[in-house]
C-alpha cells in the first residue's frame, strides 16, 4: 500500500519522505532576452509580446503561465509591451513563485499598474487581497494565509521565530518607511 499525504509538517513515521515545495519557477533575464529578439518592433517602436511569445515564455516558467492565465480570464486577448513583461516578471519574483500569490497579483491590474504593483509588493504584501466572492475566506489575502500559518506554529516555535527576526516590531511598519 502507498499513501501520499500533504501536511504543514512531518508525520514522524517510519519510511516518510518529506518533499519540501517551493514556488514556481521563474524566468531569467535569458528567457526575456530571447523573446525579445524573437520578435520586431511595431511599427511604433513599441515592443509588444505576441500570444504565441506569451505561451513560449509561459511553458518556460509556470509562475508566468499561472499570471497569464488569470489575466485571459479577466482580459482575452491581452498582450504586453516589453516593460509590461519585466513588471510582471518582477512580481512573479517578489512572491517567490507562489501560486496563490500571482493570483491575487494578476486581479489588481485593473486597479493598478504593473509597475505600481510591483512597487508596493516591495513594501508590503498587504496589497495582495481580493473581494473576490468564490473564493474561501482563508484564501482572500496573502496576509491572512500567513496568520492562518502562523497559529499553526506551537507557542514554542513562534518564540523562536521571533527570536531569529532581525527587526523588533512589525515588519511592515519598518519596511513602509524605507
């Protein structure tokens, strides 16, 4: 018999296996540069991704295939000009890859531009949240995915994490005056 389990943390049993997961993967400035020379200019010398360039990239980088995604949801068709495509790259990589995330990430383009929001990703992660009905509670904010984690942690461990932070207070409050 095999039994694969997922938890927060190990089962302490004879024979598991912990895989640590970690986010998606994310492009390199490689993969940009080789689209990028891919395709021309438009005839305005604006730089702007074509669908099958968006795919090609995408299948290179999962953290990019979610972020599309979510954006042909919310905007079939849509297509991005070259500094367009380093913000987006730039989120994927302020949140490391994780799904959830780019997700959130991906709704605020109709309120934000890309570079805006990567801007305020760099401060605080409070901007990754959503109204969004179908979605579970627990899964509306980035910040109340890190609570839900952080109440998981046995009163010991988040003593120690405390202990380890380099920064006495709220992290945010530090990082906002920056």
């Amino acid at each position: 018999i095999k039994v694969l389990v997922t938890t927060r943390e190990g089962l302490q049993v004879p024979g598991e296996a912990i895989i640590q997961l970690e986010g998606l993967a994310r492009p390199t400035a490689e993969d940009i540069t080789s689209l990028l020379q891919q395709q021309p200019p438009r005839q305005t010398g604006e730089w702007v991704m074509s669908m099958t360039n968006q795919d090609a990239l995408a299948q290179q980088a999962p953290s990019l295939q979610i972020f599309f995604h979510c954006l042909q949801r919310q905007t079939p068709g849509i297509a991005f000009q070259a500094t367009c495509l380093q913000n987006v790259i730039q989120i994927c990589h302020l949140v490391e890859g994780n799904p959830l995330a780019i997700e959130l990430a991906a709704g605020l383009s109709s309120h934000y531009s890309w570079g805006e929001i990567a801007d305020r990703l760099q401060r605080n992660l409070d901007i990754l949240s959503t109204a969004q009905r179908g979605r579970a509670q627990r899964h509306r904010s980035m910040t109340t995915v890190l609570e839900a984690s952080w109440q998981l942690l046995a009163p010991s461990e988040q003593a120690t994490l405390v202990g380890l932070s380099v920064f006495a207070g709220e992290a945010h409050l530090l990082a906002e005056r920056v």
